[in-house]
C-alpha cells in the first residue's frame, strides 16, 4: 500500500484524497441500505425533518442528494489517478475526470428517477369500480335497508366491498350486478345488471 501511494504523483494523490473518503463513504451507505437504515433519501426533504420542503412536481430529475455526491467524487477521484497514469496531460485528466464525475452524478439522478417510478401506493381508486360489473358474495337486501358483499375486479385486483342497492328485491349470492356509485366509506352502490 505504501509503495502504492508513493508511486503517485502529486495530482494522483490529490485525486487520491478526493476518491477514497468518497468510495469508503459509499461502502458506508450502501452497507446500511441492506439494513433498511438511510433509504428513505427523499431529494425533497432538504433538511431532514421528514416533511418535503420542496415540490418537485412529477418526480424530476434530483441531482444533489448525498447518493449522487458521493458518487460524483468517488468516481471522479478514481478516474483522475487513472487517466494520470494512462500518462494523459494534467489538465486533460482533471477535465476528463470532472466529465466522468458530472456523468456518474446525472446518471445517479436518472437511476433513481427511474426507481422512483416504480413505487406504488396500492391504494384502490373506488371510483374506477363505476360501470364495472361484479357478483354477489353476500345478499345485499333491497331499498339500503342494510349491507351486502360483492367480489370484483378493480384497478387489476379481485377484491370484496360492501355495498347496497335501491332494488325492490334482495339481490342474492351470484347474481351479476353493475357499480353505479361509490362513496368515501368505501360502499359502493349496485343495480342488478342487465343481460
């Protein structure tokens, strides 16, 4: 190791000293994320207290997070004492360097808009069940005088609700009906449907 750093130039150690903070600061971070601790990395919550401070509307593209950061110097630093040694001239090697730096920090930030897109809350939209058609689990007795149950498809996912009818007639187990209205409860409305 010794005759490692000792075989570097003076711009090699400068990019040394940038590099490997970076890289063990990485190796930090990425060690703790197999844990479950540090990933929620919100680019919005800029100081900490878990309430965003900013909006970045339709999950844009964040550069500066500390991910982003420490990869831009990592990568930088490492590719600086790799083109010195490729004998490249010295600026040449901090230009390059800094492309390489500002190409892993904009790829971080793209990387991690794209894993962003990804989540999904799971939460049903009750009001895409409307006009949909489902059947009957459990009577739904006539004119709202009380609860039943339906088993349909929403969003791409069976599911039961409870539901009501203004039928005169109690709606019994494996009749097809049709929603026509839903409501915040999580009750949806149904008729008998038409065949």
């Amino acid at each position: 190791m010794a005759n490692w750093w000792n075989s570097l130039t003076d711009l090699q150690r400068i990019f040394a000293f940038i590099g490997i903070p970076a890289t063990l600061v990485l190796i930090v971070q990425t060690v703790l994320l197999l844990f479950g601790i540090g990933d929620g990395d919100d680019p919005t919550d800029i100081d900490g207290d878990g309430i965003p401070d900013a909006d970045t509307g339709d999950g844009g593209l964040t550069l500066f997070s500390v991910r982003g950061i420490v990869g831009m110097f990592c990568i930088a630093g490492w590719s600086g004492i790799v083109f010195i040694d490729l004998g490249l001239p010295s600026a040449t090697a901090i230009v390059l360097a800094l492309l390489c730096g500002a190409a892993a920090l904009f790829g971080i930030a793209y990387l991690m808009k794209a894993v962003l897109k990804l989540q999904s809350n799971g939460t049903i939209q009750l009001g895409s069940a409307v006009g949909k058609t489902g059947q009957v689990y459990i009577p739904i007795p006539p004119k709202g005088t009380g609860r039943g149950k339906i088993n349909i498809v929403v969003q791409d996912r069976y599911v039961e609700l409870d539901a009501v009818t203004d039928s005169d007639d109690t709606l019994r187990t494996g009749e097809t009906v049709r929603v026509i209205s839903t409501d915040e409860m999580g009750l949806v409305m149904v008729e008998r449907a038409i065949k």
